[in-house]
C-alpha cells in the first residue's frame, strides 16, 4: 500500500501513522482493512490519483486528489475537526495527519522500562579510569 492510501485510510480510522501494528486493537485493526478497502475501491473508480506526472493509459489524469482528506495537505485545516495537517516522517516516507484526530501514540511502559534497562547496563566512559 503505497504512501497515499495509507495516510487516508489512516486518517479515516484515526490512527496516527506511527503507530505500530502490534498496538492495534482488533476493532482498529479491522477498521483499518475496511479503510483500506474503501479508499482503493473509491481510487480505482477515480482512476488513480495525479500529482505530478501520473496518467492513466488512456492519457488522462487520475482523479482521486481532490478526495484526499490528509495527503498533501501539510498546513491546511483538517476536514473532520480543523486542526492543521502535520507533515512527519514515517520509515523514511513523509506522511501526513492530524494530530487531533490522530493523536501520536504514547510509548508504552514496557518499552520504556527495556530503554531504561539498557541504559544502566552501559559504561560511563570515564569508568575505571582513576577509581
């Protein structure tokens, strides 16, 4: 699933884009399937979506953009609530979001405890040196 679609079918579930899968609820999980579902059904129809140089093999230009709630739309208000789109970097990939809508996860408390775990097991590097 490319960059687009994803950031949509985020944006419909209001999930934030990093968000690990792991952490998923099932009802998220199967929300998200349905988003996904529902925003490659709707840029088929749309015949894709053009913002650059992208042409159907028929020359024409994929229509889906003026769909897009979240993609692209760094700066503008959000369509659901009218906080402004945020643009972050996902794996390397920009990615688009709401930060009302969809709020950041928060680190667990696990993962916290295993960062503050390793982090004790390291040498200060002055250590040995005169003690």
């Amino acid at each position: 699933l490319g960059n687009i679609y994803a950031d949509e079918a985020l944006w419909r579930t209001r999930v934030h884009p990093a968000t690990p899968a792991r952490r998923l609820t099932r009802r998220q999980a199967d929300a998200l399937g349905a988003a996904i579902r529902d925003v490659l059904r709707a840029a088929i129809e749309a015949q894709g979506t053009t913002l650059n140089d992208y042409r159907t093999v028929n020359g024409n230009v994929g229509a889906y953009r003026r769909h897009l709630a979240a993609y692209g739309h760094e700066g503008d208000p959000c369509p659901r609530c009218g906080a402004t789109i945020e643009r972050s970097v996902v794996g390397q990939r920009s990615s688009f979001s709401c930060p009302t809508c969809q709020p950041r996860p928060r680190r667990s408390r696990r993962r916290r405890a295993d960062r503050a775990a390793a982090g004790a097991g390291r040498a200060r590097p002055d250590a040995g040196e005169g003690e």
